[in-house]
C-alpha cells in the first residue's frame, strides 16, 4: 500500500507578474546605487581626508583627527539622511511614490559626483549632507511601491530581495575602488553619478501603484483634509507604532554607523597592515568589505522568511541580540587581518540583516495614505539621533586610543532594541491596511 504523500508546493515566486518582478527590479537597483554611494565614503575615508586635511595647513593627518573629522562628516551625512526620508516620505504620499524616486535617485547621483570636487573637508560634508537627502527618500518611495504593488502573501519575499541591493551595493563599491585603486578617491565618486540612468528607467517604466491612486480618488471624493500627515502619526491608533519603529531603526543605523562603518579604518591600524602601500591597504579593505556584506545577504534575504514562520518582534530580536555578541568579539579581539576576514561575515549577518525587518515591517503600520510618511518617518527620523553614533565612535576612539573598546561601547544600543520591543505591534498574518 501506497503511504499518503504530501503535495507538492507551488514556489513561492508562483503567480508573480512581469510588472511586480519589473517594479521590484528598478527599485533593488535604485537601492544598489543609494548603498554604493552612501559605501563610498566610508572606503575613501582615509585617504581622502588624508589629503584635505594636509591640504588646509595643519600639517599630515593623524588618525586622530581622521578619526574626529570623518566622524562628523558621518553624522552631517546621517541626518541629512533623516531628513530626506521625512520630507520625500511625505511628498511620495502626496505627489506619488514614482515621482519621488526619480527626484530622490537624481539628488543622490548629482551630489555624489559633486563630491569629487571637495577641496576641504567641509566642502565635503556639504556634498554629503546633499547626498544623503536623496538616499533617505529613496528608501521611503521604493520600499512603500514594492509594498502596495507586490501579493500581501509574497511581500516579505519581495522587501527581503529590495534590502539585499544593499548587499550588491557594497560589493559595487569595493569592486569600483579595486579596479580605480590607482586613480585616487575622486574618481570614485564620478563613479556615482551613473544612477542617474536608474530615474531614467523608473520615469519610463513604472507607474503609480493602483492602491495609492485608489487612496488619493477616495480622499478627494470625502474632501479630507491632508496637510497634517506627520501630526497623524503620533495620535492613536498610531502612536505605538510610531514609536516602536522609529526606536528600532535608532538601534539599527545607530549600531551599524558606529561600528561597521569603520572597518576600513579598523584594519588600516591593524599590525599587519602597517607595511603595505596605499594602494594595496585599499585592495584589502574591499576585500573585507566583500566579506563582510557576503554574510550581510544571507541576513537580508533570510528575516522575511523568518518573521514569516516565527513573528516580525522574535527576529528583530535574534538580529539584535547576535548584534551584541558580535560587535566586541569583532572589534575588540583580532590582532591579524585574517581574524577580521573570519569574523565580519557573521557581524554582517546580524548587524546589517536587521535592515531586512524595515521595509517588510514599517509599510505593515500604516494606512496607504500615511504609508510612505509613516515608513520614512520611522526608518529616517532615529538617524538624527543616531547621527551621533559615528562622531561618539570617532571621540571615543581618540579618548581609549582603541577601535575595539570604542565600537564595544556603542554596540549596547543593542539592549534597547531589546527593551522597546515587547511594546512593538505583531503584525505578522495581517493583511496591509488601506
């Protein structure tokens, strides 16, 4: 006799249109682009502040000032970030998601050329606060187009897939600053203004979601008023949500920012690396930021699968917790660039997979019409405050004189991740509100 079989499943990719793929397509590479020009910086920290910092006077750079310097430059770029995603947030819901993301991706790709020209240091803080303005709006019209286009029971799926670009977007830059090693760290930021293509392709081929235009017909039909939509997001039933969200993404970007984003200058003070030229140090801080975003893409792809199975809050907190545990060990105890290689794999797995969460979990709170406010306003509106997280690492690590006692210290944002998300909504098996 024959024992019962269960039936095959459809994959999950089953049923999915050649708009939704093509939708989530020019999204993923808008988000490539944002994450290769926000990467930037952070391989060229060194030796471009090396050079306009010499340049002003006060004589060769020490790790010092590199230290303090890039790490304002770093928290000016942040919270042009958040104010980015709070303003295009809130223009994606009134003018249209589409819209949005070709202005966001043109600013980025604009600003990021004009970087190259920086002749002192806060000529190039100025570019990146402009820069950041455009990153941060992308992320809150692409992943709220994603979210409103793509099935509700493959949404996961899909936010997975569009925060792995941050991965590729990585593994683009350090591919860039490896084959132009030698042509210094301008050239990389020419480099940047390729995206410009990406609106190009998003005006031609996508079109406002049907669920947003629906909203705005409905809105005009009852004549409701829509000039406080950030107002609307800190009175009940959208309060907690508010809050939660926006505490969670603070941990996140305040986490990473200050400590993953120095790993280039981490392994530039490391015993074995003091020997090697410029050019080669370079070859090996990609090489390591390669591995580090290799461990980073299986984080992304596999939290919507996760939370699917397991609940958005559980796997937050599995991200934060290995976050904790990872950030010391990786920063505090190799002593050879070898070690680093073995570790970074498994911080980017947690510190960066939580990212994931973001887009699948922060479109779930609202409704369509507050859905890009909300979303951006959340993931952006902490970096403010996190904008502290790499100008605290960067004094920290001229007061310990150490990068792993400094980034130690601030990997305990972790713990409040931890303690705000008993208070976070589950929103896992609920279908997206309208």
């Amino acid at each position: 006799m024959a024992s019962a079989q269960q039936p095959p499943q459809d994959p999950w990719y089953e049923g999915i249109t050649p708009y939704q793929w093509l939708v989530l397509f020019v999204a993923w590479l808008g988000w490539v682009f944002d994450s290769m020009d926000a990467t930037i910086y952070a391989i060229v920290l060194h030796p471009a502040l090396d050079e306009l910092l010499s340049h002003a006077g006060s004589g060769p750079a020490t790790n010092e000032m590199i230290g303090w310097y890039g790490g304002l430059i770093l928290s000016i770029f942040l919270i042009g970030w958040a104010i980015g995603g709070v303003l295009f947030g809130v223009l994606a819901d009134y003018f249209g998601r589409t819209k949005t993301l070709v202005a966001t991706i043109l600013i980025y790709a604009l600003f990021t050329g004009l970087a190259a020209l920086a002749q002192d240091w806060w000529h190039l803080a100025i570019y990146r606060f402009l820069t950041a303005l455009g990153i941060g709006g992308e992320w809150a019209a692409g992943a709220a187009i994603v979210a409103e286009v793509w099935p509700e029971q493959k949404r996961t799926r899909a936010a997975g897939i569009l925060q792995s670009a941050w991965a590729a977007g990585f593994f683009l830059a350090a591919a860039m600053n490896l084959l132009l090693k030698g042509y210094g760290w301008r050239i990389l930021f020419l480099v940047g203004i390729v995206p410009a293509f990406v609106a190009l392709l998003v005006r031609l081929w996508v079109k406002e979601p049907d669920r947003w235009v629906q909203a705005q017909e409905r809105e005009k039909a009852l004549g409701l008023d829509r000039t406080v939509l950030l107002h609307d997001l800190f009175h009940a039933p959208l309060r907690r949500s508010t809050l939660a969200g926006s505490t969670l993404s603070f941990v996140a970007v305040f986490g990473l920012w200050g400590t993953g984003n120095w790993t280039p200058t981490l392994i530039g003070a490391l015993p074995d690396m003091q020997a090697l030229s410029r050019a080669d140090l370079a070859g090996k801080v990609s090489y390591a930021i390669m591995l580090f975003n290799l461990g980073a893409l299986p984080g992304y792809l596999s939290f919507g699968p996760l939370a699917d199975r397991f609940g958005r809050r559980p796997i937050f907190a599995l991200m934060c917790v290995g976050s904790l545990i990872m950030v010391p060990i990786t920063f505090f105890t190799p002593h050879a660039y070898a070690h680093v290689l073995l570790l970074l794999p498994i911080l980017g797995f947690f510190s960066s997979g939580i990212f994931s969460g973001f887009p699948i979990y922060l479109p779930e709170l609202y409704p369509t019409r507050l859905r890009a406010t909300g979303a951006g306003f959340c993931f952006n509106a902490g970096r403010v405050l996190a904008s502290a997280g790499p100008f605290l690492t960067g004094s920290l690590v001229a007061a310990f004189g150490s990068f792993g006692q400094a980034a130690s210290a601030v990997a305990l944002v972790y713990l409040l991740g931890l303690a705000v998300l008993p208070f976070a909504p589950e929103t896992m098996g609920r279908p997206l509100p309208d």
